[in-house]
C-alpha cells in the first residue's frame, strides 16, 4: 500500500461491489471519521433538501451509471456506515441545500482549489496534459491514487479524494487523459453529477477525447462547474467549459491548449460567477497571460522538460507553481502521458519535489 512516498495509494478491481468493499475495508477508520464530520457539516443544512439532493443524485446515478451507487454500498458494507452517509459524502451541497441556519458557520471543508492545465499535443514523450493541484492549505487535500481495473469499463490511474469515489485527474489504458480547472456558474442543474464524480465517469467510460466531448455534452455538474481538459494518445484535445446548463468546446492552437480558473467562451461568462472573489479572478487572468507569454516565445518548444519547467514556473504575476499569490498553494503538480499509459506525480511543489511515477506495468 505504501507504494508511494507519503501519500496513500490503492488498487481497485473487479465488480463495483468488490471495489467499494476493498476501499472501504483498506481506510474504514477514514470513512468512520469523515462521516462523523460530515454529520456535524450537515447540522446546518435542513433535512428536507437535502434528502432531495441525495436522492436527486442517486436516481441519476442509478439510472446512468449504477456501479458507482453499488461502490457507495460496497464501502457501507465493510465500514459497517448507513449507506446513506456514504451517498451523503458524494453530494454537491453548497447553494444547492437550503441552509438551516443562516449564515453558517465556516468550516474546514470549505477549502476550495484552483487549478492551472496545460497540454501539448505532441512532444519528444507524445502528448503531454501537465496539471497543477492549487488550494488555500500548503498541505493540500487527502490525496489517493489509485488503479482501478474495474469489470466493466476502462482501467485507470487517477488521483481521488481519500474517503470519496471522487477524482481530480486521471488517465486510462485506452491513452485518454484527463483535467480539470474550478469554473463557477449561477446556474444549477438539480439532476446533475458532483463535478468529481465526472472526472471518474470519463476514464471509466470513454476511449478517447471525441468520446469525452460527447460525455460531456450530454451530462452536466451539479453546481459550478470545470474547464475540463481532453487529451488522447492520438494527440486529439479539447477545452470543455462546462456549466451546469451549457457547455463550450475550445481546440489546441499551434498543438498548445491552457485553461485556468476562468471562462473565455462568451455563452459561457454570461453565466459566469467570481466565487472565489476579485483576487483569485485577477490571479486565474495573470496565470493565463503567462500560458500566453510562454507559448509565444520563439525558443518554445513542446517537449517533456518544457512541461517540466512550466511546471515549476514562478513568473510574478502569474505562476503558475503557487506560493501564496492570492492565498493559492500548489500542493501537487501532475504531468499525464496517454501514449505511455503513466502518471506522474509530485507531494509539493514541483520546484521543490521530483515527480514520481504510476503506470499500469
Ligand atoms: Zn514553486
């Protein structure tokens, strides 16, 4: 299990049943914890609404992809949870659950990330998706990675949120890769799937970034939303700006693709909300003026240690390795390699951490 340097990691495999039980069995005291919080979290939230939300979530899950619902009972049976607070655990709560008590108090989970990707469609190491991990802790979340062979569907590599079938970015043995950037919308769509949960979705369910485009047309967040970043082995890419209610696609220029924490489609800003404040908008604009400035340079070049040094990129403003501009830290940096089938990975900052290696060997 300790495969990895300081962070936990897992293998998953076979019937989604078998696969929750192994994950819950593997971090039971985990899963017992973080329901504990989650109960006290959801104190605060009234009952009704969200009974409605869990169910919301569960009939289209069960609907359109019922093995994570039976992952959910997999982990209640072998940490002994009401598989409801497992379901609980999963659902997109924030403006979408009537508050009880207003206003509630702030708690610990309400860190919220950003993200910068990066893709090159091709390289000296075929194409390349590079993804920073950003949020207000130094620490960063509980990080999981994982393989996961499940019967039916995609084998994966992909980062999740320990105590949650959610994900952050992946890639799977048909060479489609997967990231991700937190975009925020005023609109909602009640019947939708926690953003996370559509990371998960897309590695398991399709070969390519055509098929990930036709994903995503059809099934959409909750709440907020993701610039999500599509790359195949076949150096095919795209930009999904996805909201709850509509979406946009964006194409590499010149083999290069960047999104941030902002949206550029204009169907897309009309809706467009600036939830993490002027500082963090302006932070997100900067990063993407420095993706500009770095594509245009006449020495660039797309190859491995190019994505490397961006990586590790400290322009002021704008870095895109975080130390603190707007209260944003870079706790990990990933670079994804379809044709490979590998993931690489940093515990820190990629400035101060070398990148270590998940692949499906
Ligand atoms: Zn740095």
């Amino acid at each position: 299990m300790d495969r990895h340097r300081d962070l936990s990691w897992i293998q998953l495999r076979g019937s989604p049943k078998e696969i929750g039980r192994t994950y819950g069995k593997a971090f039971k005291q985990i899963f017992i914890a973080h329901s504990e919080a989650l109960r006290e979290r959801l104190k605060f939230y009234d009952s009704v609404s969200l009974e409605e939300a869990r169910l919301n979530q569960l009939e289209t899950l069960q609907k359109h992809f019922p093995y994570l619902a039976e992952e959910m009972n997999g982990i209640a049976e072998a940490t002994g949870l009401d598989p409801r607070i497992v379901q609980l655990a999963h659902v997109t709560i924030d403006r979408v659950v009537k508050e009880s008590i207003a206003p509630r108090p702030k708690l610990d989970g309400d860190q919220k990330n950003d993200c910068s990707n990066i893709i090159f469609t091709n390289s000296d190491r075929g194409p390349l998706l590079g993804k920073t991990l950003d949020g207000s802790s130094k620490n960063g979340p509980d990080r999981l990675m994982a393989k996961i062979s499940p019967k039916n569907g995609h084998g994966m590599l992909v980062m999740m949120y320990l105590g949650k079938l959610n994900a952050e970015t992946g890639v799977n043995e048909k060479g489609l890769a997967v990231g991700n950037s937190s975009i925020h919308f005023n609109s909602m769509n009640p019947r939708g799937i926690n953003r996370q949960l559509l990371i998960r979705l897309l590695l398991q369910e399709c070969a390519n970034t055509e098929e990930g485009i036709e994903f995503l047309k059809k099934y959409g967040p909750i709440n907020s939303g993701y610039n999500f970043m599509l790359l195949d082995k076949n150096g095919d890419a795209a930009n999904v700006e996805r909201s709850p209610t509509d979406y946009c696609i964006r194409r590499p220029r010149k083999g290069v693709l960047f999104c941030v924490n902002h949206c550029v489609c204009e169907n897309m800003t009309r809706d467009e909300r600036l939830a993490m404040g002027m500082e963090r908008h302006l932070n997100s604009k900067a990063r993407w003026a420095n993706f500009q400035n770095i594509a245009s340079r006449e020495d660039f070049e797309m190859a491995f240690e190019t994505m490397k040094n961006i990586l590790r990129n400290h322009a002021s403003p704008g870095g895109i390795c975080q130390h603190g501009f707007a209260g944003m830290y870079t706790s990990t940096s990933f670079i994804l390699i379809p044709l490979e089938g590998k993931m690489l990975f940093t515990v820190g900052s990629a400035c101060q951490s070398e990148f270590q290696v998940l692949s499906f060997d």
